[in-house]
C-alpha cells in the first residue's frame, strides 16, 4: 500500500509540472499563457490567435501559447501583476499601461502629438522610448516581445456617442468612458469630458445604463464589442495612432532555450503582418455594415482640437510636467518629406 501511495504522489507531481503554464513537462515543452481583453472572433483576437498558431507551428509543437480572451483572468491592473509575477507570460496591450512602472511611458500614447502612424512607429523605436523600456524591465523585470508597433490597433482612433457631434464645443460635456491613465484624462477634462474610469468590457452595458455616453475605441473594435449597438455615432478624432505591445515577463522569455526564442520572435513578426493586413483589408466593410444598421460616421474638421492641445502641451511643459527629451524625440520622429 505505501508503495502505490508514493506512485500516486509521484504520478500527481509529475501531472502538475506538465500543467504550469511556462514550465517544462520535459527538456522541451513550454506553455505560455496570454490574457487578452479582446474576443477571439474580433480581428485582434484573430492576430493573437495567429501569433499562438505561428509560435506552435515554428517550434514544431514544442511551445504552446494558450489564449484567455475577454478579460477571462482579471482586469488590467490584475493581468499586469500576473505578468511581473510570471502566472501570465504576455499580455498584448497599449504599450502606455507600462506607466504603471515608469509613469513617463504613457506619453508613448500622447493624445493628438504624433501626425500620423509612420510618425508614432518612429517614436517607438527612439532611443528615449527604449530607455524607458529598460527602466519599466530594471523595475518590474516585464518587457515587450519585437517591435511594439508591429500590430496594429485601429487603424485609427473614433469616439463612439450617444450624443453626435461635430465641433469642439459640441463634445464638451459628453461623459467619456476612459481608460486608466492620467494623461488621457488629463486631455479629455482638458477638451472639456466628462471623464470616468472604467474597465473596457465594462462600456457596453454602462452605456446603456447611463453611466457614460461615449468611448474612445480603434474603429476596428467597435463592431465586434457592439458598441454601436448602445452609442450609434462614430466620429473619427485621430486620438493618437495605436499599436498593440506584447508585455511579457521578461525572465520567461530570457529563459526560453535559443530555439524557441526564435520560435517567438518569428511567430510575433508574423502575426505582426497579420494583423495589418487583417485590419486593412475589413475595415470599410465594417463601417459599412454598421451604417446598414443605421450608424452615422463623420470625420469632423479637428482644427479646434489641435489648438486646444498645443496650449495643453504647452502648459504642461512649462511647468515641467513633461518627460525630459520628449519634445526633442517627437520631433526628431518626424517622417522625412521626399
């Protein structure tokens, strides 16, 4: 009896190395876990899924990443110390969520800053923003997986409303569904929301109770979250362009043998291609049908805007409430004219 007792022990052992995720059930098989707030049948949740294909197919079944959508293991502020703890090895996100660390990194989605995507992709590969990388890794030990501007989020940037609007003074007043960072709040107070923090699977139905009227989304998520459903006005502002980072545990990932690495890196670039492709190629069909269903999208003229965000800015700098070389590197991120 003692003896099939301890080969019950060691059997239930062995069991649970194979099921840690980021563990080794032999020499080889890794598992990785990647929480997304994204469901799977949304283009971002196809390009997650692409990236965990991809991974599968290069290390020829010896990595596997599995995907909780939908925000299945926490909220953001909960998913990101899973990540540092190593419990979740990726999350794919807005790089800015690093300002949890490194507060100067939510300015790598700086509200109406950066002219177009080239010019934010620019920025991202700066030598300032890869020095806050490495403070947010020195910190927390989390890092991004590739170029964090690889995957596309967007391709641009709406306000999805109850309330339609086509000036400055006309949006004053809306109470906007924001995400959690200061700076975004901050601009929006400033352009005269009313701003109120809540989690992204959170707006649906607070639309529809009441609770906000709008939300800020990348046009190519407002159709397969539905919001259009609660707020039939699409407005296109050009926030700020997007794209998604892969936070990840940076010890999991320097722990990988060299081989899978590459799995990653290569997987990652491909979903990477994916994703712009993807996003690109089902966008006008989206809008279109959401205007069958009886959605209105304009482009409003974001003059007024912009001016209210140079004085923003301004104000902000002089008083030394901007990052030391930000301004420079904005600048110096510029695309080129021919």
């Amino acid at each position: 009896m003692f003896y099939l007792t301890n080969c019950c022990r060691i059997a239930v052992l062995a069991l649970s190395l194979v099921l840690i995720p980021g563990t080794y059930s032999n020499a080889a098989d890794v598992v990785w876990r990647m929480a997304t707030k994204q469901p799977p049948e949304s283009n971002e949740g196809k390009a997650f899924q692409r990236f965990a294909d991809k991974v599968k197919e290069f290390s020829k079944g010896r990595m596997e990443v599995k995907v909780f959508p939908n925000e299945q293991l926490g909220k953001t502020e909960a998913v990101l110390e899973q990540v540092q703890a190593g419990t979740v090895h990726l999350y794919p996100e807005g790089s800015s969520f690093l300002a949890k660390w490194v507060d100067a990194v939510k300015f790598s989605s700086a509200p109406f800053m950066f002219e177009n995507r080239k010019h934010w992709s620019n920025f991202m590969k700066s030598e300032l923003f890869k020095g806050w990388l490495q403070e947010v890794e020195t910190k927390a030990g989390v890092t991004i997986l590739g170029d964090a501007s690889a995957y596309m989020r967007g391709p641009y940037r709406v306000m999805v409303t109850k309330k339609p609007w086509k000036s400055l003074d006309d949006m004053k007043g809306t109470k906007l569904r924001m995400h959690p960072n200061q700076l975004a709040a901050d601009v929006w107070t400033h352009l005269g929301a009313e701003v109120r923090t809540l989690g992204w699977t959170e707006v649906y139905s607070s639309i529809r109770r009441g609770i906000v009227e709008a939300v800020n989304s990348p046009i190519g998520l407002v159709e397969s979250m539905k919001f259009y459903e609660v707020a039939p006005h699409i407005i296109r502002h050009n926030e700020y362009p997007q794209g998604i980072a892969f936070i990840m545990n940076a010890k999991a990932y320097k722990a990988l043998p060299v081989d899978l690495k590459d799995a990653v890196d290569r997987a990652h670039a491909e979903g990477g291609k994916y994703s712009v492709e993807l996003t690109n190629a089902t966008l006008d069909e989206s809008i279109k049908r959401m205007k069958a269903k009886g959605v209105t999208y304009t482009e409003p003229d974001l003059g007024s805007f912009q001016a209210s965000m140079q004085k923003f800015y301004k104000e902000k700098d002089s008083k030394g409430e901007i990052p030391a070389g930000f301004l420079d590197a904005v600048n110096a991120s510029r695309p080129k004219s021919n």
